[in-house]
C-alpha cells in the first residue's frame, strides 16, 4: 500500500544522486531527458529525494500520464432528455 505524504513538487526534475556509503542498493529515479524510470545504485546515505524503492512507486510518482488516464470530454456531454410534453 502506498502512503501519501508531503513531497517537493518538483521532486522528479531533481538528477539522480547515488549519495555516499559503501552498501550499494538498485533503486530507481526518473530520468527527465528519457521521461522514464530508471535503475541506479544508491551508496544508501544521502542523495536526494528522486530515489524509490521499485520501478513501480518511481512511475505512480513521476511518469507522464498516458491517454488511459486522461478523462475525455465525452463522458461529459449532456445528452438532451426527450420531449415530455
């Protein structure tokens, strides 16, 4: 389940930073110039906040919406109810 909370706005515009440390860990950043997820490895201290833990949470947070999610008019159109007089 994913937990919502505070979060820079701009926080996928920030470069990949694998921070510092000697334990390296596969995480994931958006890559502005791809506009996609991508892995990295993190030095696990430090960075900044453009690192998640799977590809998954990294796309709910920073990938563009595609037509799927986008809502079309149509469904908004009125349709006019027939004449009851």
């Amino acid at each position: 389940m994913l937990r919502s909370f505070c979060l820079p706005p701009d926080i996928c515009q920030l470069p990949s930073d694998s921070g510092i440390g000697d334990a390296f860990q596969s995480r994931f950043f958006y890559n502005t110039v791809s506009k996609a997820c991508e892995s990295f490895l993190y030095k696990s201290s430090r960075g900044n906040a453009n690192n998640f833990w799977d590809k998954d949470t990294c796309n709910q947070f920073c990938a563009p919406r595609g037509k799927a999610d986008k809502v079309s008019k149509k469904y908004f159109k009125h349709k006019k109810s027939p004449n009851t007089n």
